[in-house]
C-alpha cells in the first residue's frame, strides 16, 4: 500500500501540491530557457576548443544543433511518458530524470572550467554534445509528467480551476523564462564571468528545482502507474481512438512549432543585424526573447479576465465568447492565423535590411508581442485539452504525444534548412599545375571580370595550402555606392572575443562632403550631394586595443560597375578546390549574371566548374524567402484545420475523487 494519496479528494478550492508543482517549474524553466537562449550566439561567438582557440561554428550548423536538439528535447517525452504511465508513476519519473537533467548542465559548464582533468577528458565541443544530449532526455522526458501532474491533483468537484491553475502554471514557465532570458546573456558577455557561470547558473537552479519538487511529495496525489493496463487501455478502441484524433490534431500543430521555435534561432540571428538600442539600452540579441515571457505574463490575465476586488473584468476570452462559442479548438485555429502576420513582420524587417536600412528592434518586439497572442491561444489551449481528452490511464503519453508536435515541428526547420544550402562553386584539380578561374559579372552596361590563380601540387611534393592569415578583429564592408543626396548604411562587425570588454565605434572621413550619422555605433548611414569616390573609416576600440579599418563609399548617378571580387591566389594540393566569389556585387542592386570559368588548367585535365552560378555557398532562398516560405505555410495549415475542427467529437476524461477526509 503507498504511503502518499493515491487519488484527488473532493474539495472545492486549490490542491495543496500546486504551489510545490508550480515553483519547480519556474525554477526549471529557468534553467531550461535560461542555457537554450544563449545557445545559437554561445555556438557561433564563443565555444573554442580545448587549448582556448576558436571553434566556432557557421550560423547555418549553429542553427542546425539548435533545432535538433530541441527536437531531441520534445522525443524525449515519449520515453518519460512510457516510464511514467506504465512503471513508476509520474512522481519518481520526475524525480530521477531530474537528477539526469542536472548532469546535462554541469556538462555544459564544464565548455568552459579550464583544469586540465577537465579539459584531458574532452573537447568543449564534445561536453556540449554530451550536455546537451543529457538535457534533452532530462528536459524531454519530465515534461508530459509534469503538466499531467498538474491534472492529477484535481478531482471532480475541483476540476472547474484547472483552466485556471493550468495558466498560472504557465505563468511560471514564463516567469522563469523571462529572468533567465535577461540574465544569462548578460553572464555570457560579461567579461569577469563568461559561459561557465551562464551554463552554470541555470544549472544551480535545476538543482533547487529538483528539491522543491521533492519537498512535495507529501501533498501529492500521487497517481499509480498504471503498469499492462496502461498498454491495454493504450490499445484499447478508446485509448487507441483518442489518441488517434488528438494526433491529427498535433500535425497541425506542429507547423506552428515549426515557426514558433525559430524565435530562438532565425529570429536571434536577425536581431544581430538590426539596431538594438531601444528604452536607453543596447540589448543583446539573445535578450530580445525575453518579450515572448513578460508578454504571456501579461496576456494570460488579459485573455482570462481577472476579477478586482468585486468587480468582473471580462478577457479577450470572455469577449470572444460572448460573439461566438469559443471552443478549445477554435482557439488554436484563431492561433493559428495569428502566427502568419507574426512571421510575415520579420519578412518585411528582413527586406528592409536586405536594401541597406537599419531596422530597430522595436520592429522586431511587435513580432513577438503578435506570436505571443497566438502561443496563448495555441499553446496553452494545447496542454488543457490534451488533459482533458486522455483517458485516465493515458495522460502522460498524450502530453507526451502532443509535446512530440514541438519536435516534428523542430525536425521539419532542420530539414528545411539542410534542403536549402547549396554548395561552394568547386572543381576538382584532378592534375597538378597551375589552374586560372575567372569569375564574370554581367548587368544591363556592364561585363567584368576578375581572376584567380590557384598552383596545385601532388599530394606528395610541393607546399600544402598557404597558412591562413591571422583572424581579423574588425571587418567593414569594402565598398557601398549610393546616388547624390540619397543615404547608404555601412555596417562594421567587431570579430574579437566580446569578454574582452565592449567595442566603442567612431567612424570618420577625411572629406567634408561626406557626411555621417550614427558615427558611434556598429554602422554608419551616410551620404553626399557631391559624386566622387570617398573614404570611410571606423576606429574600434576595445580595452586597450583599437583596430581601424577602411571603406570607400562611391557616389555617383550613373549605372556603376559590378564589384567582382574571385578571391585571392591559393597554393593547394590535388583534390576538391572550393571557391569563394564572396565580396561580389552589384552597389546599385541591379540583377547581375555570374559566372565562373577555368580558364587554363594543365594538360590532359579533366576539370570543370561546378555550381559555376553561385558565388559561395548559400541558400536557394534569400533570408526574406525563407520567412515568407514559412508563413505561406502557416497559413495553409489554418485553412486545412478548420474543417477537421468543425468534425472533432471532443470528450472529457477527469481522475475520480475520494471522499475529503480532512480540512481545506
């Protein structure tokens, strides 16, 4: 016999558990979002390798571990599900993947804890590996135990507060969320801290989480696992039908995921291209995900209502419903169409950028206030109503099922992603000698051309590749042109470590008819009534290092000319010779043909020119493509969901009670 409660028992007001539930989860959401908000800007600025030089990755293989790993993390529910529903019972499961959730942390801190017994067991890169993969399972598998835990403390007489109690249970999330969001960044780029204490912290409080939890445990209802009658009611006609339905339902769903999720991704990389001083501030990139939590703080009471003293104010919720029966399902479809303007706003940002403007992130924040609402309507919606249509002996492996959306959402972005790259203009030095490239650039007045000689040499004689020049500090764009009286931005990237301390900008020229704003910050929007080619410069300093660096800014009202740019000479072996046209363009953004040619190689080679019309390696969209792409999607999916929700039989399954047998 269990020496805790093993059934809710009928009162009227709040399970006592709740409070222990709902501050573990703000605890561990913290320590979730907290490393998970950091990861894209940790993965593509600062891990490094473990004799301290970098090992930084591309944004597109940043972008890829970002999403695989966050759909590791919504898998991982299956197997927590599975555990909890047939062996051990929600509680237990918790409790010991908790500890494995732990462990996911300390690795990750260990990236950057410089002892030699830690560096001598692996890479950073494989520490991240490993934590991450013990994240995932940790994260992954409590998740449908937790939120279904919330529901097993409920019992008839009390089950009309589980809408309520499900909102302030992800008011916590959110709570935790927005705090770690704000501060982690602020560790990482801080220069007496860094990412061990980023990683750590919110390692530390998965910890504190963890024991919360456990102080719990003798207010729980702790409902048994249901052991093979979890199986037979699994694949029982009921069991086997409404999981059936909901899963439907759940593909759906997993398109908005899909799009959701990139706010940590896609949308973090944007921020890094836009102006981010906003309230007297200059966020970082990574902060600006903290309007997705302070908003859902915000919107649940907005969309619940909240009574005042002794006055009603009726939520969004309540207003709707008074126009027409809202139902859960009419919610995620309202969710649904909120979601496609959400991701068209960074579309628009993104083309603003692409033409030269410096977008602030103000533009930004509007697109996350808009898919804030619709997580609301969406998310929160999703995790009652999967409660509530399980059967009683099913309830984590239907959280679990639908949490299985967020990672069938994830799955499809890396998909997308890895589709679209397409590969380096290459050929292969089948012989060794000497190899000449051109690369020419055609636009309506113009054809030029620029070369490249690359010197190939066996694989046993002669230099290998010539020794990579020492990294830059500062990169500024070459050239911009711009038409008399018009403005163009030039815009400068700081490439030196961000702990060193933070880089002051002053840009400056020596010709009076330039003139400049913005001439203390990354960019610099200038223009000239005069034509004529002027010089531009910008002086970073951070510390006690400055780095200054030149571009030259052309103004003049005729058809400019294509920047044709091959690359420089290479000395290299036989084998695969990749090539780099990056630099290549056209000032006045006119459609311009490339393309690159062999013309000379050694006697009796065979090579040509592969991918012979892409510059470098890239995407078969543009970045603007890409969010359209996504939100054409999007909404498809909620046009195809409504008459799938217009059939859906929905039927409510509630754990019983026990008779109340002592004082609320």
């Amino acid at each position: 016999m269990s020496k805790y409660q093993t059934a809710p028992t009928e009162r009227e007001g709040i399970p006592a558990g709740i409070p222990y539930i709902v501050a573990n989860e703000a605890a561990e959401r913290f320590s979730f979002y907290g490393m998970k908000g950091i990861l894209v800007i940790f993965m593509t600025k600062f891990l490094v390798d473990s004799t301290g030089q970098s090992d930084v990755m591309s944004p597109e293989a940043a972008k890829a571990w970002y999403h695989s790993f966050t759909s590791a993390v919504y898998f991982f529910p299956l197997l927590g599900a599975i555990l909890s529903d047939w062996l051990f019972g929600k509680y237990r499961t918790i409790l010991w993947l908790s500890l494995v959730y732990c462990l996911g942390h300390l690795s990750l801190a260990f990236m950057d804890v410089h002892h030699p017994l830690i560096q001598g067991l692996m890479e950073p890169r494989d520490w991240l590996l490993v934590g991450l993969i013990l994240i995932s399972v940790g994260s992954g598998g409590i998740k449908p135990c937790v939120s279904a835990h919330v529901g097993d403390q409920f019992g008839q007489r009390n089950a009309h507060l589980m809408q309520k109690i499900f909102g302030w249970f992800y008011f916590s999330i959110n709570l935790g969320a927005f705090v770690s969001t704000l501060l982690t960044p602020i560790l990482l780029n801080h220069p007496d801290y860094g990412p061990a204490w980023a990683f750590g912290i919110p390692g530390v409080l998965m910890g504190i989480a963890t024991v919360f939890f456990w102080m719990g445990r003798h207010t729980f209802i702790h409902i048994p696992a249901g052991g093979t009658a979890f199986f037979k009611e699994l694949f029982s006609a009921e069991g086997f039908g409404a999981l059936s339905r909901l899963f439907v339902i759940y593909l759906f769903v997993a398109m908005f995921w899909a799009l959701f999720d990139q706010t940590g991704s896609a949308w973090v990389l944007q921020a890094e291209q836009m102006d981010r001083n906003f309230l007297g501030f200059e966020w970082h990139s990574s902060q600006i995900q903290a309007i997705n939590p302070i908003m859902i703080m915000v919107f649940i009471p907005i969309f619940n209502g909240v009574k005042l003293k002794s006055v009603e104010v009726t939520g969004i919720y309540g207003l709707i419903d008074k126009a027409f029966t809202l139902t859960p399902l009419r919610k995620i479809g309202i969710g649904f169409f909120l979601t496609v303007p959400a991701f068209l706003l960074p579309a628009w940002i993104q083309s603003e950028i692409d033409s030269g403007a410096v977008m602030n992130i103000s533009w930004q924040l509007l697109a996350y206030v808009i898919m804030t609402a619709a997580e609301v309507f969406v998310s929160i919606t999703c995790l009652e109503f999967s409660y509530t249509q399980a059967p009683k002996k099913m309830k984590s492996i239907v959280m679990a099922t639908y949490l299985l959306s967020v990672s069938l959402g994830n799955i499809f972005v890396t998909g997308v992603n890895i589709f679209i790259q397409t590969d380096a203009p290459s050929f292969e030095a089948d012989r060794p000698g000497e190899y000449v490239v051109e690369l020419t650039g055609t636009d309506s007045a113009h054809q030029v051309s620029d070369k490249v000689t690359i010197q190939v040499y066996a694989d046993d004689a002669g230099p290998i590749a010539l020794e990579e020049e020492a990294p830059q500090l500062l990169t500024v764009d070459t050239i911009k042109a711009v038409r008399p009286g018009e403005t163009v931005t030039v815009f400068a990237q700081n490439l030196m470590d961000s702990s060193d301390g933070t880089p002051q900008y002053e840009w400056f020229s020596d010709h009076t008819a330039l003139k400049i704003d913005a001439p203390n910050t990354p960019y610099a929007v200038v223009q000239s009534a005069v034509e004529g080619e002027f010089p531009l410069g910008v002086r970073m300093t951070v510390g006690d290092q400055a780095v200054v660096k030149y571009s030259t800014v052309v103004v003049t009202k005729r058809n400019w000319p294509p920047v044709v740019n091959a690359g420089p000479d290479q000395q290299v072996n036989t084998g695969t010779v990749t090539l780099n046209g990056e630099g290549s363009q056209d000032l006045f953004r006119e459609a311009v043909k490339w393309k690159w040619s062999l013309i000379q190689k050694p006697d009796g080679s065979q090579a040509t020119v592969e991918n012979q019309t892409s510059l470098t390696s890239g995407t078969k969209l543009t970045e603007t493509e890409y969010y359209l792409f996504f939100s054409v999607l999007m909404f498809i999916t909620a046009v195809l969901f409504i008459p799938y929700a217009m059939v859906f039989k929905e039927r409510t399954y509630i754990q019983d009670s026990v008779a109340d047998t002592g004082a609320e």
